[in-house]
C-alpha cells in the first residue's frame, strides 16, 4: 500500500490486522475465570479462539460465536465451528470480542526525549493491554531528532509509525519558528526510513502573537505540505485560524481545509474550540462537508481531551 494512502485508510477503517504479532492483553478490563485452555500435542493450527464475538472491519465481519484460528503467528482461518481437533491449542473466548489489532493514528510516544517540556506515553504500556497494536506518533521527533527516537522506536513490541515535525528538533518551540524549518532534512530523513515514516505534521503555530517577517500567517502549513509534496506524503496539522491583523491578511479556516490542504492531509483535534466546526446558527460547517468530499480527513486527536 502507498505511504500517502495508508493513513486515509486507517482513519475510514478502523482497526487493522496486525498479522505475525504475538501479543497477549493484559488489561484489567479482559474478562476473568475463563474457562480451562485445552491444549493437545497435534493439530493444523497453533491456536483457536473460540466462540467470540469478531470484528473485522477489512472483511466485513462482524458475528457472535465465530472461530478464528492462527497458524505461525497468522490467522489461518475464521469461520463457526472450527473442529477443537485441528489445533494445539484452544481458548474459549466467549463473551469476548476478538479484533484485528487496533490502530491509534495520534500518540506521542518519545518519552525519552526528556528534554521536552511535554510529557510522552510508553506506548507498549498504554496501547498494548488495550489492544492496539499499531499507533501513530505524530510530531513528537523532527528531522534532527528522529534517529533518538528510532532507538525507542526498535525496541518497542508494537508497531510505531511516525509523522515527522516540521520543526526539526520535534515538538518544541522550533515549530514557532520558520526559520528553522528545514524541508530538505526532512524529507531526506522521511526517504531514509519509508517503513516507518509515513507523513510530515505542523501545530501550535503562531496562535496570537503579531505576524513579522518570519512569522506569516501560512509559513508553516505552506512549508509542511511542501514538504509532503516533495515526498509524495500525507502531513498534519494542528490548526488554529486567525484573522487579518498588521497588514497581514486573514489566516481562515476556509481556505485552509478548501485550499491549502491537500486530498489525503489531515486536520487533527478538528473539534477544538477555536474551530468552526458549527456555524453562528449551531449548524455543522458546510465547508467541513466540502473538504471531505475533495479527500482531506479529519482527526479528533486525543478522545474527549479533544472536545
């Protein structure tokens, strides 16, 4: 699948397969007193989940009392009634919803970088019991930094993706400021590692301070879809519209998601309150139904932290 299209199908999809992980739940809201694991020395498959309740959007899934088998770390089969006989081992999952691995499309999982004034999550900690298996880190490391962070990135369990900041020192005050930006590293560094870095993100940008020289009022959303233009990559970003103040002009709303942004790109923590989501009349935006029909996607951002 292409780099550009893969988030856009993560955000309209849902969860996604992790197929070969091997990992087991440990959250405190998985069911107690299963049942007895049946276990035999032959059988085709390694293990049966039996009887659960599956979801699989990729399939269009979605029944109580189904079987999945798994055969070297993949599903092998899904299906009512698998016989007990064909695997090695099986575990009596009824009551319980079985999933591909979900997919968190915005952490910030750096939490070595100690030297941010922001504080990181242990992505096998949070997202693992959970069952999400692949998440998204958007922005936490720059062009600079990220090489610190694929050391992290290496000996996590689940699958990390990243976005890439436009400032090149990550998510600091470098994204206040344009002259740092630095669209060649970046995109180098996005070229380097393309299984791992599969977009570019800007935010907090310039919210209230006077526009001058360096700070205009589209500098960094026009140097970060630059940067993806060069890339051939989907960017990000954390926006906030402002209006026409010292002789520059108007940084709208409208023209970033109809204009600026591209089909593919994304809009995180869409629900913001200094977002126009819903008109003076408390109607939803038409412009947000516009920017859908033209491809850009929209991202809550961190659950109801983001309302």
């Amino acid at each position: 699948m292409e780099r550009r299209t893969f988030i856009g199908r993560s955000l309209a999809g849902g969860a996604l397969l992790g197929g070969g992980i091997n990992i087991t739940p440990t959250s405190a809201l998985a069911k107690p007193n299963r049942k007895a694991v049946l276990t035999q020395e032959n059988g085709k498959y390694d293990v049966l989940l039996k009887g659960g309740h599956v979801i699989d959007p990729a399939n269009n899934i979605n029944k109580k009392n189904m079987d999945v088998a798994i055969a070297d770390g993949k599903i092998a089969a899904v299906g009512r009634k698998i016989p007990v006989s064909d695997s090695k081992k099986t575990v009596d999952v009824s009551g319980l919803y079985v999933s591909p691995g979900f997919l968190d499309n915005h952490v910030h999982a750096f939490y070595t970088d100690t030297a941010r004034p922001y504080s990181w999550i242990k992505a096998d900690d949070l997202c693992i019991p959970y069952g999400v298996t692949t998440a998204l880190d958007v922005g936490s490391s720059g062009a600079y930094t990220f090489e610190e962070f694929k050391k992290l990135i290496d000996n996590t369990r689940m699958k990390l993706l990243v976005l890439l900041n436009i400032s090149p020192t990550g998510m600091d005050e470098g994204e206040q400021n344009p002259s740092t930006f630095n669209i060649g590293a970046m995109v180098e560094c996005a070229k380097k590692y393309p299984d791992i870095i599969v977009g570019f993100k800007t935010a907090h940008y310039w919210a209230g301070q006077p526009y001058d020289n360096v700070h205009t009022p589209w500098a960094s959303v026009d140097a970060v879809v630059e940067g993806g233009r060069r890339a051939d990559l989907p960017v990000m970003f954390d926006f906030h519209p402002r209006p026409a103040s010292g002789g520059y002009p108007v940084r709208s709303y409208r023209e970033f998601i109809l204009k600026k942004a591209r089909p593919g790109d994304i809009h995180t923590h869409c629900y913001a309150q200094h977002i126009p989501a819903l008109t003076p009349e408390g109607k939803a935006n038409p412009d947000v139904f516009k920017a859908k029909e033209r491809g850009f996607l929209f991202d809550i951002g961190h659950g109801g932290g983001s309302f």
